[in-house]
C-alpha cells in the first residue's frame, strides 16, 4: 500500500532541499500545504521522518533511504514523460546563459538544425549556477555543476579570468605586459570592482583605489562589447572569448588567472531522449 503522491511529492522535496519553504517554491505551493503534507505522511507512517531544525530541516533515519528511492523514481518518470512528449513532436528546450550562447550557440545553431531538420530547437536564458530542474529545460549550458542529483554535468571548458584588450586600445594607450602597466590603464568592471582587486592580489600588486576606476556593467556582455570596441581592459573567460583571441579582436596580456577552480557546462537528465542527446554531442564538437 502507497501513501498519497502528494505527500511523497512534499517529502521528496524537503528531504532534497533540506528546507519546507524551499520545497513550497519549487512545487508551487505554500510552506503551509507542504508542512500539512508532511505531517500527514509522518502520521501515515506512525513516525517523525524530519528533524526541524533552525535553518532547515534534516531526515531521520530510514527516511534518508526512501527520499533516496523517490528521488531516483521522481527522476525516471520525470524522463520518461519527457521522452513521450517528444515523440513524434521531437522538440527541446535549450537554456543557456547570455555569454555562452552569443559567442558559441547562437553563430553555430544553423548547423545543428541543418543536421538534424526533424529536431525543433528553443533557447531561452538561464542563470549562472542555475539547476536544470529550476528550469523546466531538456538542457542547461550555465557556470557551475547541478548537484542537486539526478543530472549529467559535463564540463566544457574553464572559467579562468585573465585580462584582455583590443588591439586598438593598446595602440593608443601603449603596452601593457606588466601588471604595473596594466593598473594604469582603463578598467572594465563586470558587477562588480572586487574582480580587479582580486587580480591585481594575485599578481602581487597591492593597488590602491585604482581597481576602481572605469565603468561598472551589469551585464557581461555590455562588458564584452566595450572590451572588443577597445574601451579599455576587462577580466573575461579566455575560453568563452577563444574565437575572439584567435581572430586577433582581443589580447591576453598576462597569464595571470583568477576563478580557475570554476567551469561551465552542459547539463542534462541521467536519462535523456534521442533529441537531446544528439544536441549535447553536437555541441561537444564546436566547444572542442
């Protein structure tokens, strides 16, 4: 005998989310109406299966192992409807952050779609360090690995920050091959001054105020459209700007790095459809 499913679909979210009201946002629900499903499934089995706890909730015993088995059964029929949706429509959603899909999924999107006519392709935006489940998407292409479970992470290339230019500004500001030079020079700020100041630590250049001169943009690709037009000297992903450096629009100036330990990738479910499938390899090959 099965208790409700919407009591084990409260309790698989708490459990994950080690939070009520965390598990009420994803569900769309109240804190209230997860709460009251919880303690009617906790009556249901005789037991407490949660420890409520200041900031948080924690599983009790055995109930670790049957969060384990929804999640995992959660997971299964999550994938399989998605599969039989999509047949025969064969359609996926694709939710990528802006850096990403300017410079490598939008130029070369035509020649997915080229080679695959029967797969319907819809890209929206997602977040850095998004999951995939808050998306509702078939893929995620964002900073940082889903570890929320359930989802195959495979990582395209590093974040690592070094400083970059257009060949213009360096022709009339000078050259900038120290980290001397480099502090003299017009600052491209993304968010935020603190990436600059943790640059010029790493480099060994205690710089005083500075770090923060030059614009501040909010988003990273006003940053990247005022680095390329030659405005100055950013901090970026060399990797997410490799085509741009080969092509010669913009210079690495040190081989100084910050944000090396961080990554972007692909994310998918453990078990996904043919459709999306052929995307993740597909998009592997032009990221090589």
């Amino acid at each position: 005998m099965l208790p409700p499913l919407g009591m084990l679909r409260a309790f698989e979210a708490a459990a994950r989310l080690a939070s009520f009201s965390r598990a009420a946002d994803e569900l769309h629900v109240t804190h209230a109406a997860v709460s009251h499903q919880i303690r009617l499934l906790e009556e249901w089995f005789g037991r407490p299966l949660f420890l409520r706890e200041k900031r948080g909730v924690r599983l009790i015993g055995e109930a670790e192992r049957l969060a384990d088995a929804l999640t995992s059964c959660f997971d299964r029929i999550s994938t399989e409807t998605d599969i039989l949706r999509a047949n025969p429509k064969t359609s996926i959603t694709v939710a990528c952050i802006p850096s990403i899909a300017t410079r490598w999924l939008i130029p070369a999107l035509s020649e997915f779609l080229e080679r695959h006519p029967d797969i319907d392709v819809k890209v929206v935006y997602a977040m850095a360090k998004q999951q995939l489940r808050e998306t509702g998407c078939d893929v995620l292409i964002t900073l940082g690995a889903d570890l929320s479970g359930g989802a195959q992470c495979d990582r395209l290339f590093s974040r690592a920050n070094r400083p970059v230019t257009s060949p213009r500004y360096i022709e009339r500001k000078g050259s900038l091959d120290t980290a001397e030079a480099i502090a003299t020079a017009d600052l491209l700020h993304d968010e935020t001054t603190t990436r600059w100041r943790e640059w010029f630590a790493k480099a060994g250049l205690a710089v005083r105020g500075s770090p923060q001169r030059g614009p501040v943009f909010q988003d990273f690709n006003l940053l990247a459209t005022a680095v390329i037009a030659g405005h100055g000297v950013a901090l970026c992903p060399v990797e997410v700007f490799r085509r741009e450096i080969e092509n010669g629009d913009l210079i690495v100036l040190s081989p100084i790095a910050t944000l090396e330990d961080e990554s972007y990738f692909l994310i998918t479910k453990n078990i996904s459809s043919k459709p999306v499938t052929a995307f993740s390899a597909w998009f592997h090959t032009i990221v090589r």
